[in-house]
C-alpha cells in the first residue's frame, strides 16, 4: 500500500484528533510537528475542496484494504 504526502498528512491529522497535539509532540518532538504544520498548511491552501474531501475515505479504504490484504491470506491458509 502506498500513500500519497497528502494522504500522510491526512492520516496523522487525524491520528492528532485522537490523541491530542501535546501526545503528538511527545512522541516525535516539537520541531518535527511545526514541520508537519507547515506542510499541512501549505497542502491545505493548494488543495481543492474537493479533492480535501477524497483524501479522508481514500486514507482509510487503503488502510482497510492493506489490513484485510495482510490477514486474509493467513487465515485462508490456516483452514485448510
């Protein structure tokens, strides 16, 4: 599976609504996150709404898909 940088971006702004921005900052520092920050910024501003819009589902039918990828295969194998 792979994402797009602003699938990336996506992915962690909504790993940051689960956590919070300080669980985020512990984990990978602040000099790191005001990185992000800004590539959030700047891909937000160069981004349609539209395409904001397709970047969430798209986020998380790949992750869906990688995660039933990876598994359906072992346990189709252990049935048999």
């Amino acid at each position: 599976m792979e994402l797009t940088k602003e699938e990336k971006i996506v992915l962690i702004s909504m790993v940051t609504d689960c956590l919070d921005v300080e669980a985020l900052i512990e984990l990978c520092g602040k000099e790191t996150i005001s990185k992000l920050d800004v590539l959030s910024i700047d891909m937000v501003g160069n981004t349609t709404p539209n395409k904001m819009n397709e970047i969430g589902p798209s986020v998380v039918k790949k992750l869906v898909n990688s995660i039933l990828d990876d598994e359906l295969p072992t346990r189709l194998e252990g049935s048999e």
